[in-house]
C-alpha cells in the first residue's frame, strides 16, 4: 500500500482597511495563532470554516494533511512593516519540506507597509521557499482583490460563492480536491483573470438578491461547462487603497486557456452593464431611527455600514445613539470603549454608570455620548459562534459591560466585534427578539446573526472608514480610470 501524499496548510488572513485609525501589529493576530498538527486539529477539527474544510478535505481525498502556522486577525487598519515580516517568515518557517502539495488560507484584501499586494507577495515568498513545480491552492474571501501576481503564483484559486461569506468550509473541501487531483495528475489547473474597472461598497455584492444574484447565477452556469472546474466571483474590498482593488473574475479550468478567458471576460462584461445596480443609498441616523419607530413589529434592523467591524472600522461610532436615546421604544446596540467597559467592571453589576461612551477613535466616529443607567451583566467577553457562519468559530469581545439606559440597552466591549454570529448578544444575556431596534455596526454579515428575526432592515449614510459613498475617500493608488470614482465612458 502507497504511502498517503502529503499536504500542508498555512494561512495568514487580514482584512486591511486603508482609512482605519492605527495599524495592525503581530499582537492583533495573537488571539488565533494556530501551529502545528495537534494545535491545528484541537482548535478546527468539527469547524465550518476554511480551516476545518483543509482537515475535511484531506480526509475525504486520502492525503495527510500537515498544518502549518495559521493566523488571522480581525479586519482593522494598515499591517505594520515589523508585523510584515514577522508573519511572513512565522508562516515559512512552519512549512514542511517533504510536501506535495499547499494549501494557502488567504483573505485577498490584506495590506500591509511593506506590500500592497500582501497576498501576492506571501504566494511569492513561499514559491521562494517551496520552488515553482509544487502544487499550491488558494482559498479566497469573495472581497478579495485579486491581483494578477496571485494568479501567476498560485495553481489554483477557489473563492467563497457567498455573502454573508457561509460557505468557506466547502470552498476549502473544494479547494483540497483539486490540490489532490493535481498531485495525482488526474488535471493540470490553467486560470484566467478578468477586471472590469469597477469597484462597488460591500452592500452591493449579497449574493441571493438583485445584481450580484444573477452574476453569481451566471457564473454557476458557467461553471457546468466542459473543463471548467470553478469560478471565483470576486466583488473586492473599496476600502483597500491599492491597484487592483475592485471586481475580479478568476476561472480555474483544466488545460483550457483560452475558455477560461473568455469566461472571465464574458462575466466582466455583464458586471459592468449592470454596473449602477450594485450601489445603495440610505437614511440620516435621525431619519432611520424616525422611520424604524412607524414599522408595526420588530425587530428593525439600522445597518450603520460605515463602522462595519467587518471592514476594519473602529466600532465606536455614535451617530445613531442619541437618536436612539430619544426614541420611545426599544433598542439594541453595541459599542467598542476600552475605558468604558473597564470602568463598568470596576463598578460592579448593579452599580449606577454614568458616563460617555464612544466616539474615541477619530472625528469619523462622531464624539462622546453621555449615557446614565444601571449595570445589568458583566462578561469575559468570549463565545463561540452558533449559527452559520464560520460554524464553531470562537471569538473574543474582551471584557464586556451591558447598560441599561431608558429604552435603550448599551452593549460595551473592550475589543470590537463583528455581529457575524447571534452568540455575541446572546452569551451576554440579550434575546434580540425582544428589541424593535438593533444597530449593527455590519454592511451585510450581520444577516447570519439576526436575518432570521428581522422585520425590516433600513441602512444608515454616516460618517466612517467603510462609507457605501466611495466618493467619500481620497484614493491615491487604484488603477485608473475605475468606476464610478471616474465617469463610465472613461473607463470603457
């Protein structure tokens, strides 16, 4: 009997947002630093994530799967150069030299001092250390923005077909089934990229209703022609100030050059005649929260898009907070304030608190809002999702304070969370039915946390680092011209 082929998976996964305050250190990816076979399994064996799809997707292929070091941090401001370094030369140092193949676990947006094309320039790094002839994967987030120097250093590229993004496990199995059949020589991986000079906000890209379901609807059609074996639909990060920021098509086939091309092309095509239907507009925070107190029944969810954890923003904006102050009825939100969720642990559950909350970060986050109530819970702050994103995933709030104020219940974290998971509110105590209002500092994630008992979803135009107005940034390093920073008939 053959010995089993063997395989290795490492990652480092960063969402980078160019306009966050600070940068991101080697420390912000402390949380989850992964390495090693016994670490890897203990931590992701059972998960739905990419992480747990690489385990899966070994088993299922017959190969010994050897975990490297993986690590991710939470979406936040520019990677220092130090940090660069350190990650990188971490991830190389961890990779077995007897592989025959890689999986890489990559996000597509991330940037960093040192490279703006941070994905690029780890797949370069590692062809350094592994040569050019070993078999490499690449699991990607649909935010991505694919660079043409991904594509020449990877083999293979699989994308999540979803957002809210629920489908990474099975991109990794996916992923790993063609490392497999690579290695065993059963295909031999050719890719086209195509970008059809446009860069839209995230709300634009849900992949089950309007432009981005028929774009994904056709790439899935394409998918059932011969040779193709998976096209990656890639909406892009806006917020990432670099080159290649923006929609991308990668189609991987089997030996067909010049189909996948034409592919990638005809989907860049259809992306950019529908170009005006991936952007939406929104409400004041006054004007939301007026018109989420005449909806009959809640819970009403105001999407504050522009403090979107999921983008990197710093999650302590207060634009809607006085609003929801005012209102009559009741409401939900969370706040990341370091010194405030401190000061209510050294206070005490049932103590008075009184105190400003917010508005910390920047101007961008509005300013301080006095807030006076009573200490219903305080928490560590840790959970592990329950829903269906990243199935099994733990997360961490760090120490964590719930107010109650009037009609409103203000949620302080030491760190800032991502309303991916409902597990965020209801390991604190909350039951989110019982709100008519819940402010979610999302673009379109939070749909896995509470999509399930929303009545209505109405999105809120305030200031922040992850705007749905992209004329709102100064971008210095985008290729141009690029839609819609510049006019259509510009760009093609």
């Amino acid at each position: 009997m053959s010995e089993k082929k063997r395989i290795g998976v490492v990652g480092i996964l960063h969402e980078t947002n160019s306009y966050a305050p600070g940068t991101t250190e080697v420390e912000h990816f402390q949380f989850e630093w992964v390495q090693g076979k016994e670490a890897y399994y203990h931590r992701y064996l059972g998960a739905r994530t990419s992480m747990g799809g690489a385990i899966d997707g070994a088993e299922e292929n017959g190969l010994e799967l050897v975990p490297g070091l993986y690590t991710a941090a939470v979406p936040s401001g520019m990677v220092s150069a130090k940090a660069t370094e350190t990650l990188i030369e971490s991830m190389l140092d961890s990779i077995d030299p007897r592989l025959d193949g890689l999986l890489v676990i990559l996000h597509g947006a991330m940037v960093s001092e040192t490279y703006m094309d941070m994905e690029g320039a780890i797949l370069s790094r590692i062809r350094e250390r592994v040569g050019s002839q070993l078999p490499v994967a690449m699991t990607l987030d649909l935010h991505a923005n694919v660079s043409p120097l991904m594509v020449e250093k990877a083999d293979i590229i699989v994308g999540y077909d979803t957002y809210p993004h629920v489908d990474a496990y099975e991109r990794a199995v996916e992923a790993v089934g063609y490392l497999a059949r690579q290695i065993r020589g059963e295909i031999v991986p050719v890719m086209a990229l195509s970008q059809p000079r446009l860069m839209v906000p995230p709300q634009g890209m849900v992949t089950d209703e309007g432009a981005m379901k028929e774009l994904m609807d056709l790439a899935f059609a394409y998918e059932k022609e011969a040779n193709v074996l998976n096209i990656t639909v890639a909406g892009g990060f806006p917020y990432s100030d670099v080159p290649d920021a923006g929609f991308a098509f990668v189609v991987l086939t089997d030996g067909d050059a010049e189909g996948a091309q034409r592919i990638a092309d005809a989907l860049s095509d259809f992306t950019w005649e529908n170009r005006d239907r991936f952007f939406v507009t929104g409400l004041s925070p006054e004007e939301a929260v007026q018109e989420a107190q005449q909806v009959t029944e809640g819970p009403v969810i105001l999407i504050e898009g522009s403090d979107n954890v999921g983008g990197g923003a710093p999650a302590d904006a207060t634009h809607t907070l006085p609003a929801l102050l005012a209102a009559s009825c009741k409401s939900l939100i969370v706040i990341r304030d370091e010194k405030a969720a401190k000061l209510a642990h050294s206070l005490g559950v049932g103590s008075r608190f009184a105190e400003s909350v917010g508005g910390r970060s920047s101007a961008l986050s509005g300013s301080p809002v006095p807030i006076e109530g009573k200490i219903r819970l305080l928490a560590d702050g840790n959970y592990r999702h329950i829903g269906r994103y990243m199935t099994g995933q733990w997360a961490e709030m760090g120490l964590t304070a719930v107010i109650e104020t009037g009609n409103v219940t203000v949620v302080l974290t030491e760190k800032r969370v991502a309303p991916w998971d409902a597990g965020h509110v209801k390991s604190i105590g909350i039951t989110p039915e019982d709100y008519h209002i819940i402010v979610v500092k999302s673009a379109v994630a939070w749909k896995t946390a509470f999509g399930d008992i929303a009545k209505a979803e109405l999105h809120v135009d305030s200031p922040g680092c992850c705007s749905f107005s992209l004329h709102n940034f100064t971008y210095e390093n985008v290729k141009r011209p690029l839609y819609p920073l510049d006019p259509s008939d510009a760009v093609r």
